[in-house]
C-alpha cells in the first residue's frame, strides 16, 4: 500500500517533468506545422535572405533579422560596458552604504516592467532623439538600442557582481597583502579569474536584448526596411510577430510569422547550448 | 620603471573614473525615468482614475461596469496572475522535485537543457503558441474556444514554469546531507522526507521564486497581447472572456491616446504597476530573507 | 427594522429599476438580455464602438462587449473563422471574403480618409502628385514643398488597414509607399504619432481629426465632412460591421442598436456621417 503511494508519487513527479519538457517540444512543433507551407521546396532559407514586399508576394523577414541584429547588437554594446562599470563600483570599488545601496538600487531595477521603459521612452528619450539627431521621427534604432541597454543592465550587473564575489578570497586577500589598489586587484585578480561568469553574463543578456518586443515595438518605428544608420526607423522579429499577428490565418503573410518564431527559438536554443559550452569549459 | 607607474596610475584613475562615471549613468537613467513618470502621473492617483464615476463599492463587489477607469484592467491582471500561477506552481513543483530528487544525472541533464530553453524563450513567441494552440482548437475541437483569459493563463504559465522548476530544483539541491538523511534514517519513506522535511526547509527559497514568478506574469505584455486581451472589455464574465489588463493599457495608451485625460491615466497606470512590481519585489526579499519563515511555517 | 431595511432596499431597486428603463429609450432592446458580444477589426470604428458599449453596459451589467482592434483584415477574417461575433472593416469586404465566409455587411457611417501634418506644419495644402511623391519617398525634405528645411518621416498602416486600402487607391492612385516608413497600428495611434512629431506626415479616418493635428488639403479640398457629404471630398469609405450569416440575437440588436435614432446620433458625435 505504503510501497504503492510512493511510486504513484514518483510517477506523478515524473509526470509533470515529462509533460513541462513536452510544452518546449510542442512550442517549436506548432510553429513548423503551421508554417509549413512556407517552407516545402526549400522556401525557408531563401525567405530568410529575401526582402519583404506583399504586393510582389515577397515575404522575407531578412530586414526584420537585420533590424533585431542591429537593435540587439547595438543595445549589448551600450550595456556591456556600463554594466562591467557598474559591477565594479558594487563588489570592488565602492565602499559601504553606497555599495549596498547600488546594489539594492541594480535588484530593484530587475523588476520594473518593460512596458514601463518603452512608455516613459516614447515620451522622454524619443523627443529628445528626435531633437539630437536633427529630425527623423525619433523613433529609430538608437532609441530602442539605448532603451534596451538600460534594461539588460541590471541582469548583466547582478551576474557579474555574484563572479566577481566568488573569486576565492584568498586570491583577493593576496593582492591585498602585496599592497594592490582597489583597481589592481579588479584589473589583475578578479577580472581574469571571473571570465567564464563575464561570458556568461553576456551570453544571457545577447539572448534577452534578441528576445525582447515592446522596446522595439514602442521604439524604433517598425519600417521594413534593413536600418543603414542609428537613425533609420527598424522592425525587429519580436516587433514583427506582433503587428502581423492580426493578419489572416491563411495568408502567407500570416505566416511568416512563424518563421520569425523558428528563428527566435533556434536562436534561444543555440543560446543554451553556448552557456552550456561555456560552463563545461 | 617610471613608465610602469605612469600606466598605473593612468589605469588607476582611468578604471575608477570610468566606473563612477557608469554607475551614475545608470542611477540618473533610472531615476530620470521614476522621476519622470511620479512627475507626470502622481496627481493622477485618485479613486476615480480607478473606478472612475462607479461607487468602488459597487464595482468591487461586481454590481456594477467601470468605465473610464483602471478598475477593469486590473482585475484582469489580478485575475490572469492567480490563473497562470496556480497551473505554474503545481507543474513546477512537481517538476522541480523530480529533477532534484528522483532523477538520474542524465535525464537531470537532458531535461535541464529543455527548462533552460523554456526559460529563454522569448515571451512573444511563447504568445504566438498560445495564440496557434487557441485557433488550432476553435477549428479542431469547439468553436468556443478563441483567444481568452484561460488560454492567456495558461500562455503565462508556460512563460513562469521553468522559473518555478529552477527554483524548487536548486532549493532542493542545496539543502545540507543531514537535513536529507535525518528523517529518512528515522524510517521515514522518501516521499514523507520530501514533503514534511525537505519541502518545509526550502520553502522560503521556493517561495521567493514564486513571488517573481506572479511579477513576471503582472508585467508581461507580449504574451497577452497575442492572446486575447483587448483595450476595452469591462471586467471578464467567464474564463473564455476577453479582458483588460494593465501593462497592456499602458502599451494601448502609450500609442492610442486621444485625449490628454487619457494619456495622464496611462502614467496613472504606469505607477500603479510600478507599485505593484516593486511590492512584489520587496515581499520576495524579505521572504528569502527568512523574515515570515516563522510565520508562515511555526506548526 | 430589518424588514423595514429590505422593504426600502426593494422600493430603491424598482425606483432604480425604472429609471433606468426610463432613460434606455432606444436600448430597451436589450432587456433581459444576456451574454457577451466580441468585436474586433476596423480601428476607425473603436470610438464609436466603445460609446456604445458604454451605453449599453452601463444599463444592462449581464452583457459583455469587448472590442480589440486589429485593422479591417482581420476584422473580417476573424468574423469569418468564427473568432469573433462582429468584424468590422472601414472598407467593403471583397467578393471573395462574401463567398468564402457568407459575410453579411451593414453600413452605418460614411467615412473620409484624410491627410494629416503636425499643427505647427506651415503647409497645409498639397495636390495629389506632390502627395505621391511623399509618399513614394522621391520628396523627402519639407522645403520642397514649401515647408521648413526638415527631413518627412512619412507614417502608414499594416496591410491589414482598411484605412490604407482606400487611402492607397483613392489618394495615391495605387502608388508605392516608402519602405523607411514608420508603421502605426490604428487611427488612433497614426493620429498621436503625428501630433507628438512636428515633421511628420499620415492619414486618417476623417473622424478622428481633431485639433492636436492638422489636415491637410487635397488638390485645394479640405477633408472636412461636407466634403464628403457632398461628394467633392473623394477618398471616402464606408464604415461596415460584417457578420458571418445573418446575425441573430444579442448580436442582431446591436447592429441594430447602431441604426437607431441614438446610435446615429453617437456616430455623428464621433466624427463620421450617419447613414440615416
């Protein structure tokens, strides 16, 4: 009897692993089926290298790709090394209150919503693009890019903050005892032996900045177009999904919906398997 | 010699400067954008940017429709939040305990690569799947069925699992060998050491995940957004209503204002779930600080 | 006393209770009615919609109308797969999507599409070769056409706009649109894109101007509502509300709710021409 509930329990544990590890599987399933038709002869590959045109019957989501890549790309750019700053103000260089308060300040910042950021940028860092960049709708690459910084930051600083703390104090208490300033022991010590954290960190924060849709829906004005300079309006795939979403379920326009899903999900997938590369290392 | 410490000292003040200079960049933006939005948004605050001109007793109790107010959006995000979080807490229980406890270190390995998947995926897509899912099932199964609340909830679910299972896993993982053996030393079977030592010890850690995982599915736009919420639909008769819900009223009004009135309600908005996040935010803290442990688990 | 209480409380609710029939007059139809009622598409329609929807929850609490945007495509592709009760689209539904979906369509408004600048925008006039141009990109600077010496950033709708069908074939005459245009999704979203940008360009449902933008005139028209009334104004459109089959119940008097006395009248409030 006794023997019989354990098992039952087991089994049900199991159960519900299987059935969580089932939904990842069923996510990536649903949008191969249904975008199907777009990939039978081959269509899938030239449809991520063509442009996008409707009335050409053109659905190629290559300058969605380019514009998620310079979005994402830029954005990591601004975050990285404001975030390594950052991480060593909190664990080496600042002292005290003002270390702990920064620190509670980067944790705070971890939970404001993103509707928040893309709300406040559209009535505060839009304008004032719109302004600096001498015209054009303020709506563009640079906005979304600088948005998005600040909000990968505070994930980036945290990561960063817990591998620097975790360098053996031993290590730390050395360049101490030889004398070392702060800024020797961050440059010579802490730095190299964090590495694989740093790594880490930016690998997370790559996958976040190409996954994120309502900095760039709200930010970088959503034209199909392959963005040249900063002040070029972009769509990202994100962006993409959502404003095409309501279109028809027939349509092949419909569906190069799910071709940006695939695209996004191989790309989380290949994510993983890098972190995982680089914690075995 | 003397060029070494040239470089020292030019590192030195450069590393230090450049540091300071990033940490108070990254305080201004984010004390700009707080301050920014209390600015614009805090005379909004009042019971009637909520409730608008209904009696707040009447539409609390669901006497009566809201109109011109906040009160229909947040139902629906407090309604959206206890679906997705009691069909996420369960699996990811679940979940996480078999991964922790009866796995082997294969099949640990191999799902643990699906959770971290699930976790990275980005939220839109995990919102184009609730969206297919509900249209696959219009077709195949009822045509009752269409993007709703339910099926919102459970899109949200999906996005909080893998948080649930991470946590419960690695509270499990790094409870010390003689809480583990304790119990079961005793006689206890694994599944009673489980449920009245192990689970008890790791609760706060377990509870503290809970927490951001219900401010995660509060804030969550583009999951919603592709299934089922609209701009105006009053307080949600059924699970397979149509609803409100704030992060995307901030997301309609930011765009779609028409007048003045309307876009100060969306800072409005904006605060009220800033607030909400950051109580959250807060609740998580002190729980994994071990403050209501007793509290919460003196029996 | 606690019988005293309820008698009053009774008392309150039939005084309530006939009040309320008193002042529904045209939404009497909706007595002891109950449900919900899903509409979704045309962004041109959603001011009216709401008011509406106001009206009749206000009185009759057991019925839910929710209303989500989309664009007139998917207005009429949703109401066809079933996904919706009402479709609504600010241009007719082709011959293909009747057939396909046995859509029934009713017009309760006439609609303009008008061209917009930001108010500080010193022109205000164009001809439609010049607002081809624009459009089309080949004109990118406002000085050009006699403005300031500032780039345009032309705004536009999704495919899924019945705003742009009509815009594109009545105005542009099928002409190309810029790709380094920025997208908008609704009238109402096109309307505050342009008020927030002073250099900015876009159309829409002539409903929706109001004075935080400026139209523009087109080949010396305004699209103001007598124009359009009286035909001068041509880029105009219909406002429809499409059903799958004939629409019956709750749905069926709420489309007929529009065509009554007071919901003419909402329409009229809201910027666009009654039918009536």
């Amino acid at each position: 009897m006794k023997k019989g509930f354990e098992t039952a329990a087991e089994k049900m544990f199991l159960l519900s692993a299987l059935l969580s590890v089932l939904v990842t599987l069923l996510i990536l399933g649903f949008m191969v089926i249904l975008g199907l038709p777009l990939m039978k002869g081959g269509h899938f590959f030239s449809l991520l290298t063509q442009g996008w045109s409707p009335r050409h019957d053109l659905y190629g989501i290559y300058p969605m790709m380019m514009g998620t890549l310079a979005i994402a790309c830029l954005g990591v750019a601004f975050a990285f090394p404001l975030s390594l700053g950052c991480a060593s103000l909190v664990s080496v260089l600042a002292k005290g209150r003002f270390a702990w308060f920064l620190r509670k300040a980067v944790q705070m910042m971890t939970g404001i919503p993103t509707v928040i950021y893309g709300f406040v940028g559209i009535f505060l860092l839009v304008p004032l693009i719109r302004e600096l960049l001498m015209g054009g709708s303020g709506m563009c690459v640079l906005s979304a890019s600088v948005m998005l910084a600040i909000l990968i930051s505070p994930t980036m600083i945290l990561f960063f903050t817990d591998s620097f703390d975790r360098v053996p104090k031993s290590y730390t208490d050395a360049a101490d005892a030889l004398g070392g300033t702060g800024v020797q022991k961050l440059v010579y010590v802490i730095l190299p032996c964090s590495r694989k954290g740093i790594l880490t960190g930016l690998i997370l924060a790559v996958g976040r900045a190409f996954g994120d849709t309502l900095i760039a829906l709200m930010l970088a004005g959503n034209a199909i177009q392959i963005p040249g300079s900063f002040s070029d309006s972009a769509r990202t795939l994100t962006a993409h999904i959502a404003l095409v979403i309501a279109a028809d379920y027939e349509s092949l326009e419909f569906r190069s919906v799910f071709a940006c899903g695939i695209v996004l999900y191989l790309f989380t997938t290949l994510t993983v398997l890098l972190l995982r590369a680089s914690e075995n290392r | 010699m003397k060029a070494l410490s040239e470089m020292n000292r030019f590192m030195e003040i450069f590393v230090r400067s450049f540091s300071w200079i990033c940490g108070i960049v990254l305080l201004g933006s984010i004390s700009c954008i707080i301050g920014y939005l209390f600015y614009k948004g805090l005379g909004t605050i009042s019971l009637g940017l909520i409730f608008g001109d209904t009696n707040p007793t009447d539409a609390l109790l669901l006497r009566e429709q809201v109109f011109d107010g906040l009160f229909p959006a947040i139902f629906g995000t407090f309604s959206l939040v206890i679906l997705s979080v009691s069909f996420a807490i369960p699996a990811g229980l679940a979940s996480g305990i078999y991964l922790a406890e009866y796995a082997g270190r294969n099949v640990r390995g191999i799902f643990g690569i699906f959770f971290d998947i699930l976790a990275g995926i980005p939220s839109i897509v995990i919102g184009l799947f609730g969206f297919s899912v509900a249209v696959f099932l219009h077709r195949h199964l009822s045509d009752r069925i269409f993007p709703c609340l339910l099926i919102s909830g459970l899109s949200l679910g999906f996005l909080v699992l893998p948080y649930i299972i991470r946590t419960t896993q690695v509270s499990l993982e790094s409870l010390p060998l003689e809480t583990r053996v304790t119990a079961l030393a005793l006689g206890a079977t694994k599944f009673q050491n489980i449920l009245y030592v192990m689970l008890p010890k790791s609760l706060p850690d377990i509870l503290s995940g809970v927490i951001l995982a219900i401010g995660r599915c509060a804030e969550d736009t583009a999951v919603i957004m592709l299934t089922g919420v609209v701009a105006s639909a009053g307080v949600p008769k059924s699970l397979v209503s149509h609803y409100e819900a704030l992060p995307f009223y901030i997301y309609y009004i930011s765009s779609q204002y028409t007048d003045t009135q309307e876009l100060l309600s969306g800072y409005g908005a904006s605060i009220i779930l800033l607030i909400i996040c950051a109580f959250l935010f807060l609740i998580a803290f002190m729980v994994q600080k071990g403050l209501t442990y007793h509290a919460l688990y003196r029996a | 006393m606690k019988t005293k209480t309820v008698r009053n409380l009774i008392i309150l609710c039939l005084i309530l209770g006939l009040s309320t029939a008193g002042y529904a007059g045209n939404l009497d139809a909706f007595k002891s009615q109950k449900g919900s009622i899903k509409i979704a598409g045309g962004t041109a329609h959603i001011p009216v919609m709401k008011e509406a929807a106001k009206r009749i929850m206000k009185i009759y609490p057991d019925i839910q109308i929710s209303i989500a945007g989309g664009g007139s495509g998917v207005g009429i592709k949703q109401v066809g797969e079933g996904l919706t009760d009402i479709g609504n689209s600010g241009r007719k539904a082709t011959d293909e999507e009747v057939r396909k979906y046995g859509l029934k369509m009713f017009r309760w408004a006439v609609d303009g599409v008008g061209v917009i600048v930001h108010p500080e925008n010193p022109v205000k006039a164009l001809t439609k070769a010049q607002l081809r141009d624009i459009f089309s990109g080949k004109t990118d600077n406002w000085k050009l056409v006699s403005g300031a010496d500032k780039a345009i950033t032309v705004y536009t709708r999704d495919e899924a706009s019945g705003t742009r069908k009509v815009f594109w074939k009545k105005a542009l005459d099928k002409g190309d649109i810029t790709q380094k245009a920025n997208f908008v999704v609704s009238n109402g979203a096109m309307k505050s894109a342009v008020a927030n940008n002073p250099y900015a360009i876009g159309y829409v449902s002539a409903g929706h101007i109001d004075e935080s933008v400026s139209p523009v005139e087109l080949d010396d028209i305004a699209p103001s509502l007598d124009n359009v009334k009286n035909g001068k104004y041509t880029v105009a459109r219909g406002l429809y509300s499409n059903t799958k089959g004939d629409p019956a119940g709750l749905i069926k008097i709420f489309i007929d709710y529009l065509f009554t006395p007071e919901g003419q009248k909402i329409v009229q409030e809201k910027g666009f021409i009654p039918v009536k």
